[in-house]
C-alpha cells in the first residue's frame, strides 16, 4: 500500500481511488485507436472524433503574441485579468451579439479557458447539500465540482423529441427547492442544436420562478452557419439579472491551447467568481490576452471557420444519408449527431452508441464518439485534417466506402 493510500479525499473516492476500474471515455477512444492502427497499418485515420479546430490560430493571433511576449510590462501577472482585453470583450458582445450597457471594468473577467471557469462556479455558489441542473449529454465539470463540493447533481435529458432542449416541467418539486444553478450549452455539444429567443425567455422565466442561477456556457456560440445568427442568453431581458455567460476563444477562433475565455453577467456574480478566481491562479499570460485582443477585434477568422465547417457538414450528412443514417445537418457547431445503425447484415446487433464507435474504429478505423445518455447516438465532428476542399471531398468519399463496406442496418 502507498503511503498515500488512506490520505485521498473521499470526493476522490478515498481508499478506493487506485482500485477503480471505470475507463474514461475518450481514454477508452484513444486506445481503440491506438489498437485499430496497428491492426489496419496500411489504412489512414479518419477522425472525427476531435473536437477542436484542425487550423491553427490566425497569423495575426500570433504575430501579436510574438510581439507582445517580450515586452516588459507583459511578463507580470495579470491576476484578474487586464482593462484592454475586458474592454475589447465588451466591444465584441456589443458587435457581435447586440449586447450593451456591459460595464467592461465590473462585468467581464477572463479565465484560463472556459473549464476553468466551469470549475471554479461551483466555489462560488454550491454549499453542501444544493443541486446544480445540468443537461445531458454534456460537458461534465460544472458537475464535478458541484459534488466535490458536497453537492448532488440532477440530469436535464436532450430528447430529440423535445428537440434538444431540456423539459422543465419534469424537475420534481424537492429537486427544484434545493437547486441553486442551471447548466446550459447552446450551441449545444454534441447535439449541434441553437438556442432560440423563445428557448432562453422561458429559461430566464423558469429561473426566476425557481430562484436558481443560469449558468449559460457559449462556448460554440460564433459558429452557426445558414442564415442561423449568433445568439446570446443575455440578449433577453431579465437574463443579467439570473445568469452568468461564459465565452471561449477556443472554438471560434482556434485558440484551444491558448486557454482563454471571460466570464460575463451581474456584477455581483462577477465580483464573486473574481474572489475566487484570486485566490485559485494569478490570471492568463498578458500576451495571450492581447492577442485575443486581435482576434475579437477580426470577426472574419470566425466567419472563414463557419464557411468551412457549414461546406463540411454539407458534405458529411450528404455521405452519412447516402450510407442510411438519418442525419441533418445543424445550424452551429461542427457536430453531426446522429442515431446508431441496429447491425450488420452479417449478423452483429448494436445495444449502444460505444458498441458503434468501437466497431468504426476497430474495423474501419473512423473514429467518432459515442453519447448514450440520451437515446443511443454518436458524434461526429468536421473538425478532420484537410488542407484544400478537393481534400475535404475526398475524406468524406472514402468515408462513405468504409462505412458501405461495413454492411450497416438502420
């Protein structure tokens, strides 16, 4: 036994920890991978498992980076962040999702990704025994930290009958009296699913009613294609009053390692986060936050990000209907969700969405993501290497004759 053994915090499972057997689900994807390689050397990868841009960040991103990274005045902390890029974030809401009267110097902090900021939400709010709304399939931090902290987590499912959204109405009067925040994600990952302006009034609606947090991450909130514009929470009245937004250069502007987001809302809640955020890390490198500054000031790297992934998807839902799924292709992000196959004509019957994308990757090496949370799907992301649009055709069309040749059953 290490000495470390009986010293592991219960929320880590305590003794229990190194005996746990339960894979992660993208470790258990890497692996299949790594496997399907060595059994198939001759054939190339087709990922569409990743969910980061395949472009690097703009050369003007970088070119401000290498020319603020020396300076002096950059090499100190930056702590709560820097009045430049709260004031260039600011500008951004205003032009991009119509937002004003945001106080750049009370309403905006960075942080060091939009995870990182998911983590810490919790500290800010979630005492022992209250319940943090998340939808699911999702993104799992806010969640993880709210029972590292004592707290319970209730699901919201995304049924394709309710359209992605979460229901309500089905939240059990004991659950809504100690919940304290809401999870929401729209541009949804994985399900691709918007939000509209009728969607977040009745979210505004139900958190007042309910006296609960809104906690909106927008994360994919630039990428939306085909007349579909960029849509904000706290665009809707009263939405300042009850909810907090998280924003991402990650997504939009292919900055994923960069590890930058800004958190906006009340300055209250923003004040509270602040606190906690002080005492957790001493803020983003200074350059970074000056070459995002560049990047909200030059909204076209998104829009030629939203060009490509929409002639992808295009393309990817054409091939995934041609084969038999039933695909459509979503108005943001750059996923495709789509329900699994029954089987193989050969015999083979499918149970879940992991059994699926383990079968792809072993037999055909496509990689995708399974989500079995609700209703059986996979995940299937344009984000795959490609350097021209002759390129892109041919990925998707060897795409297509792998998956022929598996046989599948709908």
């Amino acid at each position: 036994m290490s000495f470390y053994t009986d010293k592991i915090s219960e929320r880590l499972g305590g003794k229990m920890f190194s005996k746990k057997t339960e894979a992660y689900k993208f470790a258990k994807i890497k692996k299949a991978k790594e496997d399907a390689i060595k059994m198939h050397p001759h054939l190339s990868l087709i990922d569409l498992g990743i969910g980061e841009p395949d472009k690097p960040a703009d050369i003007g991103v970088v070119n401000t980076l290498s020319l603020e990274a020396g300076r002096p005045e950059n090499r100190l902390y930056a702590d709560n962040g820097i009045p430049e890029f709260q004031e260039a974030a600011a500008k951004y809401l205003e032009e991009i999702y119509g937002l004003k009267n945001i106080n750049p110097s009370t309403d905006i902090i960075h942080g060091m990704g939009s995870k990182s900021i998911l983590s810490m939400l919790p500290m800010c709010f979630i005492n022992h025994g209250d319940i943090t709304l998340t939808t699911t399939p999702g993104y799992p931090i806010i969640s993880t930290y709210t029972r590292y902290l004592g707290g319970d987590v209730y699901t919201l499912p995304l049924y394709k009958e309710n359209n992605f959204y979460p229901n309500f109405s089905t939240i059990p009067k004991n659950i809504l009296k100690r919940a304290k925040l809401l999870y929401i994600n729209y541009p949804n990952n994985p399900t691709g699913q918007v939000a509209t302006k009728e969607f977040y009034k009745e979210v505004v609606e139900f958190a007042y009613k309910n006296n609960i947090i809104v906690v909106s991450d927008a994360a994919y909130a630039p990428i939306t294609f085909d007349g579909c514009e960029p849509l904000s929470f706290l665009s809707v009245e009263g939405a300042k009053d009850v909810g907090v937004e998280l924003h991402s250069l990650s997504k939009g502007y292919n900055m994923t390692g960069w590890r930058l987001a800004f958190i906006v809302g009340d300055p209250l809640a923003i004040k509270v986060y602040g606190t906690v955020k002080d005492n957790t890390d001493s803020g983003q490198f200074r350059a970074i936050q000056k070459a995002a500054i560049y990047a909200l000031n030059n909204n076209e790297i998104s829009l030629r990000n939203c060009e490509r992934y929409s002639r992808r998807l295009d393309l990817l839902v054409s091939a995934l209907n041609e084969v038999g799924f039933s695909a459509k292709k979503p108005k943001g992000t750059f996923y495709c969700y789509v329900t699994i196959p029954k089987g193989t004509k050969s015999g083979i019957i499918f149970e879940t969405a992991e059994e699926v994308s383990d079968y792809l990757i072993r037999n055909s090496l496509i990689s995708t993501v399974p989500w079995d949370d609700a209703g059986a799907y996979l995940r299937l992301s344009v984000t795959f290497n490609a350097n021209s649009q002759a390129e892109e055709i041919e990925i998707i069309e060897e795409l297509k004759q792998r998956l022929l040749k598996l046989q599948l059953i709908f």
